[in-house]
C-alpha cells in the first residue's frame, strides 16, 4: 500500500508540475505574441513618421508649410493606424528641422492573463533638417565662379529664369583668384586629370561625395572641342556644377580651386571652338530638392536644397 500510495503521490506532483509549466509556457508564448505586435507596430510607426518628416521638410524646403499640408496625409499613408500627435518647425532663413511624432494604440491579447497590462501606446517621432547642401555626388567637372555676371543676374531675379550664356572670360583679372576664367575644369579625384576622366565626369558625374567649403585641384584652361560629344550627350538635362571663390595657378596646366556651393543647371548650347575668352556654356538656373549632405550656409543661394533624417527617438535639435 505505501509503495501504491507514493506512486500516486509522484504522479499527482508530476501532474501539477506539467500544469503549471504549460500555463507557463502558453503564457510566454502569448507574450512573444504580443511583444512581436508591438515590435511590427513600433517598425510600422518608424517608417511612418520617417515618411511624413522627410514630406514635410521637401514642403518646407520649397517655401511652403508642410505641418499642415503633407506631414498628416504621409502619415496615414504609410501607417492607416498612425495618428499625427504633433508636427513642429524650427526654421532659421533658409534651414529648419521638422518633427513629427505619432502613435498607435495597440490591444495586446495575452498580456492580460498574466499582468496588468491590457494595451500600450506605441510611439515614434523623426526629425528631419533641411537646407542648403554642404556635400553632394553626381557633380559635373564645370567649376563656376562665383564673379561671374550670371550669378548677379540670378540674385536679382530681374532677368527670369531664362537661359544665360557664360563666357570663359572673365570681367576682371581677380575675379575668383588668378588661375581661371568664369570656368574652371575641375579633377575631384586629384588625379592625373585625364581628359578620359573628364569626359566620363561631363557624361555621368562625379560618383562620390564633394562637400564646400573644400579645396580641389583642376585645370585652368578653357575647355576644348574634345568635350563636344560628352557635353553634346547633357544638353537638355538637370546637372549639378560646383561654385568656386577663389582659384590659385600651380605651373602651366595645374590648379586649385575653393569650392563654397552647388547649382542646379540646365545646360542649353556651349561653344568650345575660337578664342578661349569667348567660349562659352549657356545654362538655365533651377531650383529644387536634391539628393546629398545638409547643411550649410553658403555665400549665394542658387535654391537647392537637401533633407536628411537626423534623429528617430529621442527627440534632438539636429544641430
């Protein structure tokens, strides 16, 4: 009898034990379920307001208001479940940081069984800078010089938005330094300064990143008629040229030049034939969000501008 007796006082405990594990277990399963949704929500929640903020700043950017017209909508649209807490803008002239934050409320399903948690808010917040761009890749090798008269007459607008021709001579003989004219070619990787390089640059674009304020070395010559066909191939396209203040001659066929800014051209024609004073690039300003490092504060503003996310949770001023 004892020995039937202990039998079933084993089989009674492995009993509980088994119970008790499996409530256990089935309560960590329910919770890894619950913790997954809120994982998923809080990625969901991410990608949202990473898409209003970034929305919000190109508005912004351009001149408008994007709290009120697009932060809320991209919102949504990438997360239906989302909803706008808050959309703020710390702007200074050009440049601005824009916030966005949202929520999501969750139900959770089986953290109630086993604490007092019934639903979580799940939250996030991004904040994106806008402004002119301190660094951008895709550059083509036509350096301009500040000096020239095309800037002054896009400063003030009095002359619209129309092509300008742009000589390689200069007015004076300080403008820019003394190695180049309006135009310089420059060499971004410091190499031998090939012309197949060159012609690859005017073609394609630099591939990596050139920031301003920087120093770059190049060539001071006018360009020639061996760039006919890589310039012929860009006509009628939006391209990037850097903006140069100052520019020193180093022997005959070297050079560096101060690079402080970017625009955003079209070119129209160019002639690279005849006396090298009168050779010339035509090009159309225009404005416009590109793809690059922010910000930076630059001497002339030629209207482009570049977002960039600089903090997801938690909140920063992104200086």
């Amino acid at each position: 009898m004892r020995v039937d007796r202990q039998s079933s006082d084993d089989a009674g405990v492995a009993a509980l034990i088994v119970a008790v594990s499996l409530v256990v277990l089935v309560g960590m399963a329910g919770l890894a379920v619950d913790v997954g949704n809120v994982w998923q929500t809080r990625r969901h929640m991410v990608t949202a307001t990473d898409a209003a903020a970034l929305a919000a700043a190109e508005v912004y950017a351009t001149g408008g208001n994007g709290c009120s017209s697009t932060a809320g909508s991209y919102l949504s649209s990438n997360f239906a479940e989302a909803v706008m807490t808050g959309c703020t803008v710390n702007k200074s002239g050009s440049q601005g940081a824009v916030t966005v934050s949202g929520t999501r409320h969750l139900s959770l399903l089986f953290a109630p069984a086993v604490s007092a948690f019934t639903s979580t808010d799940v939250k996030s917040s991004t904040t994106v800078k806008y402004g002119a761009p301190s660094g951008l890749s895709g550059l083509r090798p036509f350096g301009l010089c500040i000096k020239a008269p095309v800037f002054a007459q896009w400063t003030d607008r009095t002359h619209g938005f129309g092509p300008m021709e742009v000589p390689y001579g200069k007015n004076s003989a300080t403008d820019c330094g003394q190695a180049a004219g309006n135009w310089g070619i420059l060499d971004f990787d410091g190499g031998s300064n090939s012309s197949n390089d060159t012609k690859d640059w005017v073609e394609k674009g630099y591939p990596n990143v050139v920031t301003a304020p920087s120093t770059i070395d190049g060539d001071p010559g006018a360009f020639s008629n061996s760039l006919d066909g890589s310039i012929t191939s860009i006509i009628g396209q939006r391209v990037t040229l850097p903006i140069f203040d100052n520019s020193n001659q180093h022997g005959g066929n070297k050079a560096d030049f101060h690079v402080i800014g970017f625009a955003n051209v079209i070119i129209r024609a160019f002639k690279t034939n005849g006396a090298a004073a009168n050779r010339s690039l035509t090009i159309e300003f225009v404005t416009g969000i590109v793809q690059g490092t922010c910000c930076s504060n630059p001497p002339i503003d030629t209207g482009l501008r570049v977002v960039q996310i600089c903090a997801v949770d938690p909140n920063t001023n992104c200086s």
